[in-house]
C-alpha cells in the first residue's frame, strides 16, 4: 500500500511539474519573437498578408487563450504543424528520437562501468595518489561548461590527431525501421566524441559517489567480519562491498540518464548531431513555435517519467524506503 501511495503522490507532482513547465516554455517561446516574419517573403509581403499569416496560425489571440487551446490540443495528442518543416511537431520530435537515445544510452554505457570501478579503486585506497588524483580530476569534469568539453575533444581527437571525426552522425544502418549509426563502423566513429562529451561529466559524479559509499561500507563491522575470516579483497569488493552500493549507483545512473536526454542541446549543437537537443535549439532560432513545445514537453515528460521510475525503482530494492513512506 506505501508503493501504491507513493506513485500516486509521485503521478501528482509530475502533472503539476509538466503543467508549470508547459506554462514556463510557451509565455518564453511566445516572448521572444513574432515567427510570422520568418513565415512570409517580408520584402514582398504586405501588411494584409502578414495579418492574414497572424490569424492562419491563431497568433492574434491573447496568450492566455492561446495557452488554453495548446493545453486542449495537447489533451488530444495534437501539437500543431511545424511553420518551417510542414510537418506534425510531434511526428518530427520523435523523427530524431533514435539519434538522441543512441547518443545517451553510448555515453552511459561508457560512464557507468568506468565511473563505479574508478570509485571503487579510490574508496579502497584512501588517501593514497590514487584517490586524490581521482578526487581532483572528478571536481574539474563537475565543473567546465559542457561546450568547452565539447570543444577541447574536437580539438584534440579530430583537428591535432585527426583520429575522430568533428560532427555528423555518419554511416547510418536501418534497423527495426530506425537508422541507427551504431551499426556501421564509420557511423560508431562518428559518436565517440559527442559521447565521450556527455560521459566525462558522468564518470566523475558515479565516480565520487561509488569511492563515498565504498569507504562507509569498507568501514562497517561485516566488511572487518569478511577480513578476519581471511576473504581475499577481491572477493570483499565484489560479493559484499559493490551489491551494497549498488542501489544509490543505480539511482545516479537512472537520473543522469534523464539529464543526458534534457542537457544533450549544447553537445549535439556543437558536434551536429541529429538528434532532439539540436531541433530544439534549431526551432527556437526559426521560432517554429509548435516544435519548440512538443520538443519541451518530451524532454519534460522523459526526465519526470525517469526519476519517478528511480524513485520506485529505489523502493523497490530498499525496505527502508518503504518505510519511510
């Protein structure tokens, strides 16, 4: 009944979270431009056809009841037509989808393992060159702009050495009616900088989370039992002390998952990828009103779905939440 209780509660705050952020991202979007001049020829056009393009697209409304109309349109599955591409918002995000889950399911692919075993090394060696290097060169991925990131990769991996491409998604494959550029060689090439772009970051937050709950367990009383009986290290790392930091490791991954899908804009901008994050920052350049929403409302549905999945998920594996519900 607690699990119950809980998702409802957890159903509640994302509807009233989707709700503000649709409120948030359509009086912006609607703020910051009229998308009509970038519709009509403005050198030929007349002000009789630029009224006539305002009141084709419902744009002489007051915002209000144009806020109104989306939510309805959006009740009913519908987010309006694309002013630029001519083709519906939705149908268009979800055109870019693969490219963007590809992207982050690689990157996570990447810094789970990487991150959890380099946590785990520094944890059990503490204090030594080891851990404080880990420790320094975690606080320095935290904290450059992933642009700058994106940049120093370009600039070492493709201009210096010219090993990796510098953008594009290369050779695609069809697979399940998707293209997928994991499937060729050329196309794999072409996603190791942009992943390694969005990883770096997360290696250095599961990193400092798995080193943090290795030292507390490595400190409890069954890890010194498992010692005195003459358990080899190996075994202690593996069998005791990774299955009991696994369920905040697994949270991390699951939430920055969800961060990968939000905040891949800037590197699929810089490396151009594809995928949702650059139609997004595209639409909102052109003022392609329609897409900009459905593109929002994506990113805003995937990340509240994925952390109220964690959130359960972490329930599910630990009593003591429950519990404390």
């Amino acid at each position: 009944m607690a699990l119950i209780s809980a998702a409802f509660g957890r159903l509640g705050q994302a509807f009233l979270l989707l709700l503000a952020m649709s409120l948030i991202g359509f009086i912006g979007i609607h703020s910051i431009g009229n998308p009509v001049f970038n519709i009509v020829n403005i050198e030929t056009a007349t002000p009789e056809d630029i009224q006539r393009a305002t009141v084709a697209l419902g744009l002489d409304q007051p915002i209000w009841r144009q806020y109104f109309l989306f939510i309805d349109n959006v009740v009913h599955g519908n987010f309006g037509t694309s002013y630029i591409y001519h083709l519906p918002a939705l149908e268009l995000v979800m055109s870019k989808l693969p490219a963007t889950l590809e992207l982050a399911c690689i990157a996570m692919l990447i810094a789970a393992p990487a991150g959890t075993g380099v946590g785990l090394l520094a944890g059990r060696r503490r204090g030594t060159l080891l851990d404080r290097s880990v420790l320094r060169s975690s606080v320095f991925a935290l904290s450059v702009p992933s642009f700058w990131l994106s940049m120093m990769l370009i600039l070492i991996g493709a201009v210096l050495t010219g090993w990796f491409p510098s953008g594009g998604r290369g050779a695609t494959a069809s697979f399940m009616g998707q293209e997928w550029s994991v499937l060729t060689r050329d196309g794999l090439w072409h996603t190791v900088l942009p992943a390694l772009a969005l990883a770096i970051p997360n290696i250095a937050l599961i990193a400092r989370l798995s080193r943090s709950g290795t030292i507390e367990v490595e400190s409890l009383d069954f890890t010194r039992f498992c010692r005195a009986k003459g358990l080899s290290p190996r075994r202690i790392l593996l069998r005791h002390t990774l299955p009991n930091i696994s369920v905040p490791i697994m949270t991390i991954i699951g939430l920055q998952f969800g961060g990968m899908l939000a905040f891949a804009v800037v590197v699929e901008s810089i490396f151009s990828w594809p995928g949702v994050g650059k139609l997004l920052i595209d639409s909102i350049q052109l003022l392609d009103r329609p897409v900009v929403m459905a593109t929002l409302t994506f990113i805003s549905v995937a990340v509240v779905a994925l952390n109220a999945f964690v959130d359960l998920f972490h329930a599910v594996l630990d009593p003591r939440v429950r519990l404390s519900s």
